[in-house]
C-alpha cells in the first residue's frame, strides 16, 4: 500500500489560483525556468510540486488562455511518472463535461512532458472546507454535480481513484469541476478489465477498502462512490470518515471500524442525507451505489 505522498499537481494549482499568490509577467515576458514550447506563450507560473509545474499560458494558434502542466527534469526520468502523466491524458482525452477539467492536448518537446488543460479560475473545496462548513443543500448541490462529471467518466470506462476536495475545483460562480486523472484506471476494451499498474494508489483519507489491500480486480465506479461518500461526510460534518495519526492507522480503520454516524458529529444532519453518505461508504462495494449517476440521481431526490 502506498499514499499519494507530496501534494499533487492540483491540490498546489488550485491553491495558487485562488489565494493569486503566483507573481504575474506581463505578455511577452519570459518566466524564470519554465520550458520554450513553440505553440504557447508562458505566462505565470501557477502552480509548482515535487512532479510537476503549472503554468498559465496563451495558445497562439487557438487564442485562448490555457493551463499548461509540464513534467519536472527528474520526474521526466520516471518511467512511472511518465505513465501517470500519459494515463492522465488518455482518461480524459475522451471527456467533455462541465464538471471535468478538460485536457485539450498532450505532448512532448525537447524531452519534456506537457498537458495543455482547460485554465479555470477558482479556488479547491479543501480549501473552502478549511473556511466554513456547507449546508446540506449546498453539500448535496455540489456534490450532485460532481458525481455527474464522474458518471460521465464513468460512462468512459474510466475510474478517477484519487477523489479529494484538493482534486475539486470552485470557480468563482460556485461550479465545480474535477481535475487530475493521474491515477486513473482506464477500461481495457478486450479485456473488459481494469489495469493493475498503481492500483493501491489514492489518498489514505479517501480510499475505499479495496483500493487499501490492493485487491485491483475489485477497482470499478463504486471505488469512487466510496470517494465521493468520503468527501460528502467532510463536507456536513467537518472531518473525514477516518482519522489517524499515520496512513497505517487510518487504513486500518477503513478496513476494520464502522464509520460513526454523522448525526452523532452534527445532529441535525437530516437521517436521508446520512443514509446516503453511509450507503457510499460500506466496506462491501457491492452494498454501495453501483456507480457515480446513481450517487448523484440519489443527491438530486434528496434536494
């Protein structure tokens, strides 16, 4: 079993894009270190990890602002950095939701890896569940829309595996949307499976039981139902369904304690909100909703 480890690419770009902490360059100016793309003129730079370095950038062919996520030397080096980078590209290559960030395009210039993604301005839920706590009709809202954007992932072949609030964009409206597929399972048309490679991947937080033993014959839509259940019970009780003080104590708990009931933490979470939340996070995938449309179908009765 193995954790996500340092932040990922969007938990640190959809920080920077909404505390606007990056320092702007004015059109034309070159932003110290980043990569000579030709179609694209670098911007900012947004967003910056252990793998990987956002920037906003201008397609010169296209006229738009984009998000351009480019794949750090060492990390270029990394066979399996490499394969996240291209599983990403892949899984929703074949997207077009409202509630997905899309990725226009992928490449490779010069000897480094670069997506071009959809630029959007707004700010992660893990950083507005650091502010204030939802309501259950704001809750459900919210999250009824990005179960839609992963029941058309779904729909895809593809299972998202690394569902978070720091993987949840706000605009500034108030719209969701759903970034980084970068462990995504994506549906072998012969085989009608899932791939094995990093299949006990995801944050220890989130991870259905299944993806915790490593047991990727069992990876399928419930696993981010389970997810989804996860960030749903954060969001009307103020902390996730297991808490740690280490990855191993909290995979423990996923995999041997029954999670308290929400109305317990805030009693006057409404018994139908809870069962729902419950029902997305049962140790049994098959005792869970199939699949993120039915997760979401459930949310919009309850509204």
């Amino acid at each position: 079993m193995s954790s996500s480890g340092p932040e990922s690419w969007t938990d640190l770009f959809l920080k920077s894009l909404g505390a606007h902490e990056a320092s702007r360059s004015k059109p034309g100016a070159r932003v110290d270190g980043a990569p000579t793309i030709p179609r694209y003129e670098i911007r900012e730079r947004v967003g910056e990890g252990a793998t990987a370095v956002v920037y906003r950038a201008w397609d010169r062919e296209l006229k738009r602002t984009i998000a351009l996520k480019v794949l750090r030397g060492r990390a270029a080096m990394s066979d399996v950095l490499r394969e996240r980078f291209h599983r990403e590209a892949q899984a929703t290559a074949g997207l077009d939701h409202a509630h997905v960030i899309r990725v226009h395009d992928a490449g490779e210039h010069r000897g480094e890896l670069y997506l071009v993604l959809e630029f959007v301005s707004g700010r992660s839920l893990a950083h507005l569940l650091s502010e204030r706590r939802f309501s259950e009709r704001e809750s459900a809202s919210l999250l009824e829309k990005v179960a839609r954007g992963i029941a058309a992932a779904h729909a895809n072949g593809v299972v998202h595996r690394d569902l978070k609030p720091g993987n949840i964009l706000v605009t500034e409206p108030g719209e969701p949307k759903v970034g980084d597929f970068g462990l995504a399972h994506v549906v072998d048309s012969d085989t009608t499976r899932l791939t094995q490679t990093g299949s006990s991947l995801g944050t220890p937080l989130y991870m259905a039981p299944e993806q915790v033993e490593g047991r990727w014959r069992e990876i399928s839509p419930r696993t981010d139902v389970y997810a989804l259940g996860a960030v749903l019970y954060e969001m009307l009780s103020g902390r996730p369904p297991h808490l740690g003080a280490t990855p191993a104590e909290i995979y423990r708990r996923i995999l041997e304690v029954e999670v308290e009931p929400l109305r317990n933490l805030r009693p006057e979470v409404s018994r139908d909100l809870e069962k729902i939340a419950l029902k997305a996070l049962e140790k049994d995938p098959r005792a869970r909703y199939a699949d993120a449309r039915e997760f979401a179908d459930e949310l919009n009765r309850f509204q």
